[in-house]
C-alpha cells in the first residue's frame, strides 16, 4: 500500500497554521491517518472531494485525491472551537 503525499492550498495552510495548538495536533494525527487510506473520507461525487473528520467531529477536513501521483491535496480545514 503506498503512502500518499499532502499539497496544501494556501488558503487550507492558513487554516491549519491558525488552530490552537490542541486542535493542531488532533489534525495532524489524522492526516496520519489519512495519508495511509485518504478512502477513509466520505465522498462527494458531484464535487469530486472528500470530507474526513478530526477531534470527535469539532474538525473537518475537505480534500482531493490524486490516485496517478499518490497526493492527497488538502483544499480546507474547518475546526469548530
């Protein structure tokens, strides 16, 4: 099983980089997670993106998979505080 590599938009790196620390590492602990099965998600045909959940569903995820060069790109990261 190959373990995909994450791109993250801007606008998804300003997101991350203002979480509190706390909520920072719930998410890192689930790209974990997700870079070894980014299928975990829940997709969105019509968009054609997925949705992952992290810190018991206080944080969500949206990302596309780039299944030819093993990228998840990360478009957002939403965390309810």
């Amino acid at each position: 099983m190959a373990i995909y590599a994450i791109r993250w938009v801007d606008h998804a790196r300003e997101q991350r980089d203002s979480l509190p620390p706390e909520a920072r590492a719930m998410l890192e602990e689930a790209l974990r997670t997700l870079v070894r099965g980014p299928r975990s998600g829940t997709y969105d045909k019509r968009s054609d993106q997925w949705t992952a959940s992290f810190d018991r569903g206080r944080g969500v995820i949206l990302y596309t998979i780039e299944e030819r060069w093993f990228t998840i790109t990360l478009l957002r990261v939403v965390w309810l505080s």
